[in-house]
C-alpha cells in the first residue's frame, strides 16, 4: 500500500511530496499519482466563483492563493487585485447531497449512543461512485449555547448513514453533531448542527485527589517553616477547575488518629470500609481558623507558607468542576503536617535593609560547624545589573585559599523566586564555574530571587565554603546605565506569537499575605464567551493557545484576597494573522481524525484503505 506514504505527512506542494515520501518507495508510480492527487484537490475545489458586481468594495488583499487556502467548501477568488474567500455558486451533480436530520439517542448501555441521518435519493452516478464516506463531528459545552462550546472535532468516518460511539461522551457535557458527505468528487459540506444532547446520567463531582503527599520544606529566614503539599489529579467526568488547599492548626493526638483510621483501611475487608467512610466524615478543618489558596487545574502541587515550628497542621484539598448545574465540589482529601524544632543555626540571616531599599551589609555565611566548612569567610557583592545581572564573590580572606595553586568549582543554585519577570528571567537554575583564582563573577541571575552559593575544590565532592546570597527586584537593583523592567507604569504586558505570554507586577500596594490567588479574565469583542483561569498568589503569569488570528482580545488581572477582590488591571493585545503556508491539515480542523480530548483508550475507529483516506482528504479540502 505505497500510495499512502504521502497520507502520512502533509506537503504544500507535489514536488516535495514525491522527493520526501516517495523517494524510498518500491512503488514510486503509486505514490506519485497520490502525490498529483492530494496536489490537485487542494488546489481546486468544487463549484465556481460566483461573480461581484461591485468590485471596488474589494481593497488589494490576498487572503488565499489556492482552494485549499479556504475553509471546508469556499474557493479562492479574484476579485481585481484581491483574492478572497467565498462559497462557489452552481452544484457539481457528482456531489453527494448534505445529510439532514441528525437524531441522537442514547443506548442502553451507558455512555454510548446512535448517531443517524437521512440522505436525499442518490442518483446513478452518485450511486457508482468507489466509496461515498460519512465524516462525523462533534463539538460540546457545558451549557446548551452553541456559541460557548468547543471547536469542532473529527469522531469517526462511516459508510453507512449512522454510527455508534460508545464509552466516549461523558456525563455533564451537552454535545452537537454534524455530519459531512464525502466523494471522490468532494463534499458540499457539513449538515446543520443537532439539537444538543446530554446523557441521562448526570456529573458526579470528582473523588478526592490521590496520593496525597508532603515535599519538601524550608526554614525561612524569620524562622517559620514552608512545606510543599503534592498530589495526582482525581477522577472526574468534568474538566477540573481548580483546586482549593487548606490548612489549620491540629494537634499530634488528631494526626495519629488519622493515620491509624488509614492504615486500619489498608487491611480491612469492604464492609468494614464502609464503617470507617462514615466515621471519615468527622475529619476536617470546618470551622477552625484556617488558611486557604486556589491552585490552577493544570499544577499538582503548592507551598504551605508561614507554619509555625514544633506545631502539627491538618491539610485539606479538594477539586472543583463548572457544570450545567453550577459549580461542583468534590470530596476532600486530609494529609497533616509536622513540622520541625527551629534552632538558630538553622535559620538564614539576611543583610539588614535601609529606607533606600540597598544592603547596609554583605550577606554572611550561616554558621555551620568550623570543621565541615573551614571559616566561611567570603564577600559576595551587591548584585548589579551590566548587560545581565550578575554579582561578584572572593573568599580572599578565608583558610580555603592558600599561597598553593588551586582550581575551585563554584555553583550557585536558584532557590525561591518573588517576582518574575518576563525580560529578565534566567532559565538557568544552576550557575557553575571552575576558577584559579579565590574570587568568581557569577552571571545570568534572576531578579528578586535566593540563592545558595557552594565553593568546594576541584575533584572534591565535599564543600569546603557554603552561604548564600539574594537578588532585589529589577527596580531596586544598581546598573550600569538604564534596565529595560517591568514596571508599575506597564502592570500588565503580553507576548504575542503562535501563543500569547502575559505577565504581571505585583501590585505593592496590596502586603503580599493578603493576596491568595489572582483571577484572569480573557474576553474578546467578537465572542461571547469569557476565559476565567484562577491563578495561586506566587504565580503571575497565564499562557494562551488557540486564539481566534487577527482579533483582538482584553485580559483583566484581578487579586483575590482575604477581604475580597482587589483592583484591577488590564491591556489590550492582538493575534497575529494566520499564516497562509501552514500546515495544510492544521489550517482546517476536522481535516484528519484527531486526538479527542477524552479518556478513551477502548476506542477501534475504523480502519481506512487508501481510497478512504484519499477521499476524505478530498471531501474537507
């Protein structure tokens, strides 16, 4: 079956098809005739270019250069010295006729359904075609809109007028089909959408989240403990919102009951489960005075900050889903946490600031014990800006170095970051650097970030000098001429390329432990539909993909915190216009069976034969 090898890439041209797909083919005169073949429908579709009377209306644009330029049936024609898209006048016979009255209903058994429709009466030539195929689309929401559903999406391709899918829809999610009519000859297009069908079986909210786990922690330097809470995303049959973490003060006796709850669960029979589900239910922080953050759906993972030494904590988290009905919550899942005795040798000093916002003195080493670490004896200078943000260390002074010639690796490690900050954000968490010398400039640090510095001798594992060292934010730190920052004047600013990057400050007004999360809202003009993504308090910045091209969008940035929402900010940005010499199957969605957004390993689509994928691609182009 070498007259596939070119369904497996697309080309913008046949001359590339036939030296990239065809070239190690036994069969080059079967492959060359599909690459002629995907060439010639994507450069003509069916119908003709209806005529304009008023051409002037037309500026001198070139939206399209061939057919398959345009969206599913429209052709590419030239108006003057414009080229647009539009739909063609007059009716192939060959076609096949658009499939009407799209019924869904759903089988007995669960999550499946039967999709049918009714064609016109086919004529003889209609009927001596190879194959008259059927491309079956769906699109669905979480409301019956149209408007606010997915983008339409390839599920199955049949020879018969109707198909089943089974264990594909989930429950909660309102769906349409629509069906398209395919030939060798092409397609008319699709049918009108159904009316929207949701399963019998209602959404269930998501199970609690698994394997609930603690990370690391860290003594800060105020002598409190920070501690990573970390988890695997539950089941749901909606897609998760976000998440909700919440701590409270415990006590070490309601720990141990617990945990003693789960591993008696860990042995016991069903029926005894059942018991202990209910005894379970008097587990949880309601009521007491707790802390909470809104972790997005797409992080696992979230730092506890702030927990007092010697002290045990009950962790609560559970995940919320948008439904038909209104929000749901699901059930919760408990963790504690025990925190460590805090000793002063424990706790990292920092430089004392003045009113100007510079160190008073140079940041120290923290008192290790002497024979592990020799003396620690080290200047590390105040982190400048000079093309890159840098600083500049010596351990003159220190046992380390010696009148003996020495090579010394030095390595600076990125620990906690405040502020990120899109132009001056090192992607590189480790520094590393071999010198002769006792001194080092160490390059390419991040802004307003901890780092941890470690001095040890070439071919020695053992660190002989270690402190650590901290960099202020891009406004408060000295340069050498003007640094390009981010600032309160720009609070809000977007990189747009294929996706769109947005970044913001934090606003100073607002003490940094009041702000439990950020709320960004993306709208356009020309939808109706708002793109809400909760956000937790130490990230500022959201991604977009899969923006409607040359449409301009307002992203509003609100804080969330503990008396309300805070003030909000906003900017304006524009997509980039879509790219004629894309992909070819990318520009048209439905142009290939792709990947469903679902969790459907058991699904069998069909299988195609050569002309089956051939014809497809003729009937969407």
């Amino acid at each position: 079956m070498k007259c596939t090898e070119p369904c497996r890439e697309t080309f913008t041209d046949a001359n590339s098809c036939k030296e990239s797909a065809c070239k190690d083919t036994l069969d080059n005169i079967a492959c060359e005739k599909s690459c002629d073949y995907l060439q010639r429908i994507y450069t003509e579709k069916p119908g003709a270019c209806p005529k304009i009377k008023n051409q002037s209306n037309y500026e001198c644009t070139a939206l399209c250069h061939l057919d398959g330029d345009c969206p599913e049936t429209a052709k590419c024609c030239s108006y003057g010295c414009s080229r647009q898209c539009v739909l063609p006048k007059g009716r192939d016979p060959r076609l096949l006729p658009i499939p009407g009255t799209i019924s869904v209903q759903e089988r007995k058994r669960k999550r499946s359904i039967i999709i049918r429709w009714v064609m016109q009466k086919l004529t003889r030539e209609q009927n001596a075609a190879n194959s008259n195929l059927y491309v079956v689309q769906w699109r669905w929401g979480l409301h019956p809109d149209g408007d606010s559903m997915t983008e339409w999406q390839t599920v199955t391709v049949r020879n018969k007028p109707y198909a089943i899918l089974k264990h594909l829809l989930s429950p909660g999610r309102y769906y349409q089909f629509r069906v398209g009519a395919v030939s060798v000859h092409g397609s008319l297009g699709f049918s009108q959408p159904s009316l929207p069908f949701k399963l019998s079986k209602e959404a269930r909210a998501p199970s609690s989240p698994r394997d609930i786990s603690l990370g690391a922690s860290k003594l800060t330097p105020i002598g409190l403990w920070n501690q990573i809470v970390q988890w695997t995303p539950p089941a749901s049959d909606l897609p998760i919102k976000n998440y909700q973490l919440s701590w409270a003060v415990s006590s070490a006796s309601e720990a141990n009951a617990f945990e003693e709850m789960m591993r008696r669960r860990a042995t016991l029979t069903t029926h005894e489960k059942r018991s202990l589900d209910e005894e379970e239910e008097a587990w949880g922080i309601d009521g007491r005075d707790r802390h909470s953050v809104i972790v997005p759906s797409h992080t696992t993972q979230s730092e506890l900050s702030g927990l007092f030494p010697n002290s045990v904590y009950i962790v609560e988290i559970h995940a919320s889903v948008d439904s038909s009905e209104g929000e749901l919550h699901g059930e919760k899942g408990i963790i504690f946490v025990r925190t460590l005795n805090a000793t002063t040798s424990d706790i990292v000093k920092e430089a004392p600031i003045d009113e100007t916002g510079f160190d008073l003195a140079v940041p120290t080493a923290s008192e290790e014990d002497d024979d592990a670490n020799y003396d620690n004896n080290i200047d590390i200078q105040t982190p400048f800006f000079d093309g890159e943000l840098q600083t500049s260390v010596n351990w003159i002074n220190s046992r380390a170095c010696s009148p003996e010639k020495k090579t010394f690796v030095v390595t600076a490690k990125r620990g906690t970051c405040r502020e990120y900050q899109f132009n001056q954000h090192s992607d590189t968490p480790i520094q590393e650097m071999r010198v002769d010398e006792c001194s080092a400039t160490i390059r390419g640090l991040t802004f307003d970030c901890d780092y941890t510095l470690e001095i040890r001798e070439a071919g020695d594992s053992k660190v002989i000098i270690t402190t650590t060292f901290s960099t202020k934010p891009c406004d408060a730190t000295p340069a050498h001429g003007a640094i390009p920052c981010l600032s309160l004047a720009t609070p809000v600013f977007c990189i747009v390329h294929a996706t769109v990057s947005c970044h913001w400050v934090r606003d100073r007004g607002i003490t940094a432990d009041t702000v439990i999360g950020y709320r960004a809202a993306l709208s356009s003009p020309v939808r109706d539909d708002t793109n809400i993504t909760i956000l937790p308090p130490q990230t500022r910045e959201v991604h977009y993909e899969n923006l409607v091209p040359s449409t301009m969008y307002t992203l509003q940035i609100q804080p969330i915190t503990n008396r309300g929402m805070g003030k909000a900010l906003s900017t304006n940005f524009v997509t980039h216009a879509r790219i004629l010499d894309e992909n070819v199957i990318e520009r048209f969605p439905g142009g290939e069976i792709i990947e469903l957004p679902l969790e459907a390993s058991s699904i069998s689509l069909l299988p195609l034969s050569t002309s089956v994928l051939l014809i497809l691609l003729a009937g969407l182009l």
